[in-house]
C-alpha cells in the first residue's frame, strides 16, 4: 500500500530518503489502483508533532500494496503552539472543514499532552468531541491511540479512566486474547508494545462497556480492544507505533529535567527496554551526574548515540501486521465514494460479517 506524496508535507520527503516507497503524484495517476483516503488528526505537541505524523504515515506505508494511500493531516484548536508549528500547520495541515466536505475512509487520532488531570476540561475537548461524532457518522474505522483512547471511551462509554501509582513506562509482553478477531489474524500470539501513560483503561471498565479486548497483558492491562461492533472504533492503549528510540528520548527528557531542576527526582530506567550494556551506559551515566551535580560540575553528554546502538525493537513486526488487517478490512468494506461510510449490503452493526 504505497504512500502517496500528494502534498509537500515535509514527512513524505523524509520517509523517502529512509528508504520508504512513496510514490509521486504523476506516478500514481498512471496507476489503475483505487486510492483509499486516511485521515491523520495530529494531536501531538510542537517537539513530537511531525516525529508522531512520520510515525504512522510509515506504519500506513509499509502495508501491503494493493491500494494507494492519501494521508490528510489536521489538527483542532485548543492546543498551545509555538509559531513555528503554527507555520507548520498552516502550510501542509488541512482545515477540518475540508476534511468533513471531500470525507475519509478510515481516521487515525494520535494522543495529546494535558496539563489538567481532567482531561474534559482541556481546550481541545470539544473541538475533538466534533471530530469523533462526525467520524463515528461518516468514517468507516477510527483507530485512536493511548490518549485519544482514553477521552473517546470517556465521552461514548461513560468509562472514566484511573490513575496509576506509578507511570506505566517501558515495553511489555502481551497475549492476543480474541484470536478469532480479523483484526489479529495472522498476528503473532504473543508480542511486544511499548507503553507511556500515568493512567488506564481496565478490562473490567472495557468489559462492562461492551468493549471487546483483542490484546492485554498480565503487567499492565489491556492494549488493543475494539467497539462492540467489531471495527467501527478501534483503541489502541499502547504506542505501537513508536520508533525504536522513542522511549529513549523520553527517558533522556526527563534525565535533563533533573539536570535542570525541573524534576525532583532521577527518572528510574524503563522496564523491559534496556538490556544489560545499556543498562551499564546509564547506571554510569547516573553517577556521574549525581557527583557532577553535588560539586557543582557540568554533567557530561548524555550518551544517547551508545545506548542506541543497544536498542532492540520487538513491537515493530506486530504493530505492521495489525495495521495491515486494520486497512485491509477497511478496504472490503468502504464505499468507493470516500463521502460514505459502507459499500451497500454492509450493516453498520456488524461491519466484518463474512469476513
């Protein structure tokens, strides 16, 4: 399913110079192959904003070839940017209005930071209600990722999220629990997901809902689930799409707030991330800053070019291999015209009967 470049979106360029296909406008055009259209609503703040858009534009993109994808960008108002994001936005996003006029075949909503422990009160919580209504009417499947999956089950299911003890911070082992599910065929039975969240959703909360959970884990809860429909809404509760070392410029962001007094506390290393030699890069790393910071000396580099080098990735496989069956079955199901949902003889109800 290669990408299409049918704009300048900087991230096109980028993936292609990672070894990426993504095919030109012209080239396209000369293709018998039906385009199917994604929307993308970046939620993300200035720092992550074009890391999270690349991110999933290659999850799309590594996909099997038997469509062509056009990914539309927006975003809502009420959250904070800097100039240069808004420079950003306002040359390669489109207005949400565009969006709702030319419609979509599918909707991915990437999580947000907050700075109000109720998230209903943040800025953005009705311009994102107005999106999630519209695509629960007109979209065929919406896949909403760790916070965009906690305020959408807050606002259809009634399910109000609780807060951890600890920050659920690392990578963890999880097991496919509904293997019947279209969505996890042919999907590896036990694989790994990167978490970064401070609350969860619990299988009990998903159960009571009606919710059917595809993927959990014993450590940290459920992952994948999806509505009771089986596809229309789709919650991811994990970050399946991070890049190998997004976890890691996590954990050096919040080393270098200790560094500058912003944080208390120096951040414990992840679980399950870092394997011994990277473990003994940062224990070292540690101590120095600890002796550094007691004498009043500057702290050394952070040495993040070492510990990367020992990073495994083992949520990669697996996080392809969901976004396949997820685009796959949108593609068997959707109207040809991007404006409707369903092709006719597909029941809203249960959307995957049959397949």
């Amino acid at each position: 399913m290669p990408l299409v470049a049918h704009s300048p979106l900087p991230s096109f360029m980028r993936l292609a110079d990672e070894g990426e296909e993504i095919l030109g406008l012209e080239r396209a055009h000369q293709q018998d192959i039906r385009d199917l259209h994604i929307g993308l609503l970046n939620m993300m703040p200035d720092a992550a904003l074009a890391a999270t858009e690349r991110q999933f534009l290659r999850l799309i993109g590594s996909c099997n070839r038997i469509t062509q994808f056009y990914v539309h960008p927006f975003t809502v108002g009420g959250i904070e940017r800097g100039a240069e994001a808004r420079a950003y936005i306002d040359a390669y996003y489109e207005p949400f209005e565009t969006i709702q006029r030319d419609g979509l075949d599918a909707l991915i909503i990437t999580g947000a930071n907050i700075s109000n422990p109720d998230f209903t009160r943040e800025p953005f919580w009705e311009p994102l209600r107005e999106v999630v209504d519209w695509a629960c009417d007109h979209v065929t499947t919406t896949l909403f990722a760790c916070l965009a999956a906690h305020a959408t089950l807050r606002m259809r299911y009634g399910i109000v999220r609780r807060r951890l003890p600890d920050k659920v911070w690392g990578v963890y082992p999880h097991r496919v629990v509904a293997r019947s599910h279209p969505l996890v065929r042919n999907v590896n039975t036990r694989f790994d997901v990167p978490h970064s969240r401070w609350n969860e959703v619990s299988r009990d909360q998903l159960d009571d809902a009606g919710l059917i959970t595809l993927v959990e884990s014993a450590e940290v809860g459920p992952h994948l689930a999806v509505s009771g429909d089986g596809f229309r809404l789709v919650f991811f509760q994990g970050h399946p799409e991070y890049d190998t070392d997004s976890l890691l410029k996590e954990y050096k962001r919040e080393v270098m707030r200790f560094i500058d007094g912003s944080r208390e506390d120096y951040p414990p290393l992840l679980d399950h991330y870092f394997n011994e030699a990277a473990e003994a890069l940062l224990y070292e790393y540690r101590t120095h800053v600890l002796a550094n910071r007691a004498h009043g000396v500057p702290v050394p580099p952070f040495p993040e070019a070492e510990v990367r080098a020992q990073l495994d990735n083992t949520w990669a496989d697996s996080a392809k291999a969901v976004f396949n069956n997820w685009l796959g079955l949108m593609y068997q199901i959707t109207h040809a015209d991007r404006r409707l949902p369903f092709m006719d003889g597909v029941d809203p109800a249960d959307p995957l009967r049959g397949l």
